[in-house]
C-alpha cells in the first residue's frame, strides 16, 4: 500500500508507511498535524487519509478503518471533535 504526502510548499511524496517513523527507520514526511501549512496524506484509492487545516488548527481524518484506529487516541490528544460527516457538533 502505497501513501501520499502533500502540503502546500513542497513537492509530494509517494511512500510506503510500514519502513518509516520507527527506530532507525526513516522520518515520516511532513507532519499531520498543521505547523502553518495544509498537509494532506491519502491513500493509493483515495479510501482513507487526514487534511491537517493551518488555520483552523484541525485535523479531518476519513476513511471508516482509519477513524475506527484512530478516534480514541486523537480525541485523548486533541480533545472532542469540532465537525463529523460535515457537521458541526
């Protein structure tokens, strides 16, 4: 399976996520959280990724088994989600 990184002033990156961010592995690109900039990760098929907003200071993650991985972590990080499926809570 294939990932890809993009954000607004680099190039984007095509990457497979099992051989990286680990020790001694290499770094996972970008970061998904906004430092300033958008930064996107999506999968091959568009299935699943994350939109990281610089502005708002969110982070939309979609995809049913990546939100099914992921929601109780990130709310206990990010507290209570602010929208989901497009509305506001």
């Amino acid at each position: 399976m294939w990932l890809y990184s993009v954000d607004w002033y680099h190039s984007a990156v095509r990457f497979r996520p099992d051989p990286v961010g680990g020790l001694g592995q290499p770094r996972w690109p970008g970061s998904a959280f906004p430092d300033g900039d958008y930064y996107v990760y999506f999968s091959e098929d568009f299935s699943f990724g994350t939109f990281g907003h610089p502005w708002e200071g969110t982070l939309c993650v979609f995809g049913a088994g990546l939100l099914a991985q992921v929601t109780e972590d990130l709310t206990a990080v990010l507290g209570n989600p602010r929208r989901r499926d497009g509305r506001g809570l």
